[in-house]
C-alpha cells in the first residue's frame, strides 16, 4: 500500500476528485485545507523574501491505495490539475505498512 500526498490549489480540488472517481476501485480520499510557501518564496532575494509574508492557500489531499494502483491515481491527479504553471501543487508517494479498519479489525489492504 501506499499513500498519496498531494497539495494541489483550491480551485484544482473538483477536477482532481472528478478524475480519481474514474481509477477502477479507488478507495476513497480525505481532503483538509491547507497554507504554505513554496520554493518561489524560498529564493527570493532578502529583502523580497520579508515582503512575501503571506501563505498560499492549498488543499491537502491523501489516499491510501494498493500498489498496484499509485501509477494510475497519480497520473489522474496530475492530468486533471497541470496547466504548466507555477503554483500547480505537489504529489508525494509514501509506503504505508499497515492499515487497521476499527470497526471489523481488519488489517492490511482489506482496511482500506
């Protein structure tokens, strides 16, 4: 299994779940909202990087899903937000060693 991070810009958000509503039995998703910088702010000059006080406002979205579908999740969540821009977000992928559903105990890629 593993976990989708992606931050994407708020008005990304709706194409994004549109397009991971077509990967053939993706699991689900949880969104929270999200401010941070990105490296634009990070390099700017000393003075300028003082006046660049202000976050952005992002999105946090992440999924659990078997391995055997990361590609697929990914490449949608990347077709339906790239505009080639800067601000277009961020897609992580990490291991994810167990998933346990309370309710019925189970464990592992069932769980999820």
């Amino acid at each position: 299994m593993k976990m989708i991070l992606a931050f994407l810009p708020p008005h990304r958000l709706d194409r994004a779940t549109r397009a991971l509503e077509h990967v053939g039995g993706f699991p689900g998703m949880t969104v929270t909202r999200s401010r941070g910088f990105g490296r634009e702010k990070a390099e700017a000059p000393g003075d300028a990087r003082e006046q660049l006080t202000d976050y952005t406002d992002t999105v946090r979205v992440e999924a659990i899903v078997p391995d055997g579908m990361v590609n697929e999740a990914v490449e949608a969540i990347v077709e339906a937000t790239h505009t080639g821009n800067r601000g277009d977000g961020k897609i992580f992928v990490l291991p994810v060693e167990d998933a346990i559903r309370i309710k019925t105990k189970e464990r592992g890629p069932h769980a999820v």
